[in-house]
C-alpha cells in the first residue's frame, strides 16, 4: 500500500524540503518564479499554506512559517505585504502558468504566480 506518498516524488525529503522552500521565498520576494511544471505545482501548494499562515497573523503561525522558509525578510514580507492582498479570499492564492519548453532538455516550463 502506499500510505504517506501525497505530492510528488522529487528528489530526496531533505532536499525536496529545502527546495520547496527556496521556490516559495522567490515567490514570496519576486512574485514570480519559473520552473518546471512539477515543482511549481508542489509549491503551490506550500505558498498557499503559507498565506494561510500570513492570514492569521498571530506569533504561532509567524513561527510556523519560519520553520518552513528560514528566512526573516520572506516571512515579514509575507505577513505585512501579501497577507493583505488576500483577506477576502478563501484560498487559491497562486495559479500555475504554462511556458515554452526549456531549449535544453525540453522539459515543461512554468510560472508560478500570485492571483492578483
């Protein structure tokens, strides 16, 4: 059976952890990041938590949110910045936006982005 497999598969848990996180502190900073289709749907998933976090803006979810992005400018961006862009919505926060293929190998490129 396979218990425990939600998400894809990408690499090893740390790594995969480390690399989800850095795809959402881009996305955090710049608002946009490109990547394959795979890694920007799974961090889809953790920027959305992420605001969700942002939402409640007490000091139990600024911890959580910094134990995911380990980075103190990325996570007082989220709460004062992006948090309030999103008061009213009740999830859904990116959207993934298909690309070109990558001239190198041809994988499938896309954006990830904030709804605005």
């Amino acid at each position: 059976m396979d218990h425990k497999t939600k998400g894809w598969n990408l690499a090893k848990s740390s790594h995969q952890k480390s690399m989800l996180a850095n795809l959402v502190k881009d996305l955090i900073r710049h608002g946009k990041v490109d990547t394959t289709v795979t890694k920007a749907k799974e961090a889809s998933r953790f920027a959305d938590r992420m605001v969700t976090l942002a939402k409640k803006g007490d000091g139990q979810a600024r911890r959580k949110a910094f134990s995911f992005l380990n980075d103190k400018k990325a996570v007082s961006k989220l709460f004062e910045e992006v948090a309030n862009g999103y008061e009213d919505r009740q999830g859904g926060y990116t959207r993934v936006l298909r690309l070109p293929p990558r001239r190198g190998d041809g994988a499938e490129m896309a954006r990830l982005t904030f709804v605005e």
